[in-house]
C-alpha cells in the first residue's frame, strides 16, 4: 500500500466518522450528549479538511472548475423543482 492509498483510507474513514457524528448529534436526547457529539463533529471535519488539503497538495485529489454555464444549469434545475 503506497501513500496515496493510506491517505485515501484516512479520508475515508473521517468522512464516515463525520456521517456517524453528525447522526449522533442530531439524534442525541440530552444536552451533553449533543455537545460532545457536535464537539467530535467539528474535530473530524478539520482533520478530514486537513489530510484533503495534504491530497489536492500532492495532486492526490483533483477536482476541477466548473464552467458558468454548467452553474447555471444547475440553478435552473434546482430553482424549477421549488
């Protein structure tokens, strides 16, 4: 397993962390609950921002641009469905 493997198993695993964590605290019943649920949340969400910074720095997770007219397409597909 090379680097960009590992560093792909880690951002997938924080994703799923943060799916858990945002489910665990808006599901949670009691104050406490919801706080260390949302306080795990926002801490997963800068890891997970920081090894996908480390990625798109190795060029480990591109992503591209999109164009004003594909914007607008989706505006519009959008603001027909409300």
């Amino acid at each position: 397993m090379d680097d960009r493997q590992i560093m792909e198993n880690i951002l997938l695993t924080t994703k799923g962390a943060c799916d858990l964590y945002l489910h665990g605290s808006i599901e949670s019943s009691t104050g406490n609950v919801h706080q260390a649920f949302t306080t795990a949340l926002n801490d997963t969400l800068c890891m997970q921002d920081a090894v996908y910074k480390q990625m798109a720095a190795k060029g480990w997770y591109p992503s591209e641009k999109a164009t004003p007219q594909q914007i607008s397409q989706v505006k519009q597909k959008f603001a027909a469905q409300f």
